[in-house]
C-alpha cells in the first residue's frame, strides 16, 4: 500500500493582494481612532502594495489609501489645535 500526500497549496499573490486591501482598509478605519500615527502609515503601505500586486479589490485598496491619508491629516489637525506633539479627547 503506497501513501500518498497532498501538495502543499500556495497561496496565490492576487489573494495576497486582496488581503492587503482589506487589512489596509481597517486599520486606515481604526487609525482615525486610535494610533493614528502608527496606523495610517501601515495603511498607506498596504494599499499601496496591494494596488501594485493588481488586486480585485481595488476599490477596498483606495479606500485604505483615503482613510490612512486622512489619519495622518487628523493627528496634524488635532497636533496643531493642541500645540503639542500628540492629542487626546
């Protein structure tokens, strides 16, 4: 009796991509709440990478783009309000 086994399935890069559009796209939406100096970058990065991998979820990837751009515009807006290096409610 011969036993056999199942090639190891690979993932494949689209799937990556649209991974990433979707990670990119919650953690643009978290970063307006919190960390938003972490989180908006990462999201840029991700969306970023995700539209260049040619994901299926180009939509979901530029929302990530807005959203984490938008983070960043939120910490200076509130960063300049404030006069401080960082904000709080």
């Amino acid at each position: 009796m011969e036993l056999t086994t199942a090639a190891p399935r690979r993932r494949s890069a689209t799937r990556d991509a649209d991974g990433m559009a979707v990670a990119s796209f919650i953690l643009g939406l978290v970063g307006l709440l919190a960390l938003n100096v972490v989180l908006g970058p990462v999201s840029i990065i991700l969306a970023a990478t995700a539209l260049l991998k040619g994901t299926t979820r180009r939509g979901r990837a530029f929302l990530g783009l807005g959203l984490g751009v938008a983070d960043l515009v939120v910490l200076v807006a509130f960063m300049s309000a404030d006069n401080t290096l960082s904000w709080s409610f």
